[in-house]
C-alpha cells in the first residue's frame, strides 16, 4: 500500500500537466495514515497547504482536527486526508474544470490503492468531483450516504471554511449540523473491523 503510494507521489511531484505547475510551492499529496477504514477528500490546497506540501494545515485544517478530535478521531492515528486537486489555484479559486480533468488520476489512484470503507467529501468541489452532477447542492446532500467506489460509503460534509464563516452552535447551524454528521460518521467508523 505504502509503496504503490509513494509511486503515485513521485509522479505527482513532477507532474506539469496543468497551468497550476507554473505556480506551485509544493504538492499537496496527502496527510494521516494511510489505511483501508476513513478517507477525507478536500477541495484544493490553499496558502499553508501551498508552502507546507500538506492537506488542511491552515484555519479550516485547525478546525478539521478539532471536529475530528470531538469524537475521538485524529489524523495522525485514524484518517488519510487528501484533496481533489494537488496544487494551490491561484487566490484560492475554485479549480478549473481543466485542472480537475487533470489531477483526476491522482486522486483516482489514492482511493484504488486504499480502497477506504468510508469517504468523506469536504466541501462542494470535492462534492462535484465525486457525486454526479444531479446529485444536488451540498446544503441538500450533507449527512447522507451515497454508494462510493469499491464498495465504500461516502458521506458529504460542510468544508471547515464554512464553519468559519458560521458561527452559531444552535440547532439547525452549519456547526450543529457538522456535529451529527461527525457522530454518525464515527458510528458507522466503529462498526468497521
Ligand atoms: N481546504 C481544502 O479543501 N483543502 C486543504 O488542504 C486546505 C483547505
């Protein structure tokens, strides 16, 4: 797993297949352990992912680890963490139907080698890179689970940066609402063996 892994890394560190090459600091591959139980897909590396090489290592990251942390979940023991896309969009945009075209591969791979038995989509770019396009928008989707790739279950979730931008706890509140799909996420994790 570890090795077929690192391949896939090698080739991603030299890839050029899109414009975001020309930009780039670092690759952002991947964070956590890889392992066949829970994966989490982002949406594209931002600033700190950018200079660091890793996933979720900025504000959303720091909140991430938190939510996952309420259920007694880390990325250092129980999560692989990657994106949809590799490398940082320029000011943070929305990556171009190109550059997903592009980096689809990568990501393809990282879920056939591990084939996770739960997938978390973060956000809605991650959400239309994996959800057909009727599926609907990520406010409606959030807190199902949809049939994912080699048997798995895939689960949307809010992106952290909402959260951000969210912050009441109340009933019905993105943070509200984050919490039961974390719960039910971390149910559902405990009956894997
Ligand atoms: N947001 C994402 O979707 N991914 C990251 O790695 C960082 C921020």
């Amino acid at each position: 797993m570890y090795e077929e892994l690192e391949k896939i890394k090698k080739e991603c560190m030299s890839c050029n297949k899109c414009s975001l090459s020309k930009t780039r600091t670092n690759i952002v591959f991947s964070d956590g352990v890889a392992n066949n139980k829970l994966m989490l897909i982002g949406e594209a590396p931002g600033y700190w992912e950018d200079q660091k090489g890793l996933p979720f290592v900025g504000k959303a990251g720091q909140l991430l680890d938190k939510i996952f942390g309420c259920v007694g979940l880390s990325r250092e023991k129980d999560v692989y963490i990657c994106n949809t896309i590799k490398c940082r969009p320029p000011e943070n945009r929305d990556p171009l139907p190109e550059e997903k075209a592009a980096c689809k591969k990568y990501l393809e791979a990282q879920i056939g080698i591990l084939k996770p038995k739960i997938i978390m989509i973060c956000g809605k770019v991650a959400l239309n890179s994996l959800l057909p396009d009727n599926a609907g928008s990520i406010t409606k989707v959030r807190g199902r689970w949809f049939d994912g790739p080699f048997n798995s279950k895939m689960m949307p979730i809010f992106h952290p940066s909402y959260l951000l931008r969210n912050d009441s706890r109340e009933k019905g509140s993105p943070k509200w609402l984050m919490w039961q799909d974390i719960k039910e996420i971390k149910r559902v994790y405990d009956t894997l063996n």
